[in-house]
C-alpha cells in the first residue's frame, strides 16, 4: 500500500547514501557520530549544493535521523 507522502525507492535509496557520505565525511575528519553532529553535517552539505531536489533529499535526511518528540504525558 502506497501514500502520495512515502519517496520513491530511489529516492529512498539516495537519503541512505546521503546518510552515509555524511558518517563517512565525519569519520575521515576525525568527527564524532552522532545525531546532532550528523543533523549538523546534512544542514553544511545542504548549503554547499545548488540542486534543489538534493536539498530536499538532505532535509527529509535530517528528519529521518530526528523523529520528531513524543511529549510524556503530564499528570496533574
């Protein structure tokens, strides 16, 4: 079953590799790994490329490492 918001697997398959040049980037420089330091990488990469369904790639990269926050619930 298929949703007009789930990628294309090619397109699946470019946010992995993006996913990973960005690990491999850190590591060479000597980088942690990590979710922030990996947010961080994608948001440079992001801004030194010129192709816009790239960029698009990077952000839905930033946001498939940073699911969004489930609020605990509050008890009063």
């Amino acid at each position: 079953m298929s949703t007009d918001t789930e990628l294309p697997t090619s397109s699946e398959d470019e946010v992995c590799k993006i996913i990973g040049k960005a690990v491999v980037e850190l590591s060479i420089t000597g980088q942690p790994v990590s979710k922030t330091t990996l947010a961080l990488k994608l948001l440079v990469m992001a801004d030194q490329d010129h192709d816009e369904e790239r960029i698009l790639l990077y952000w839905i990269a930033r946001k498939a490492i940073n699911p969004p926050h489930r609020f605990a619930s509050a008890a009063f």
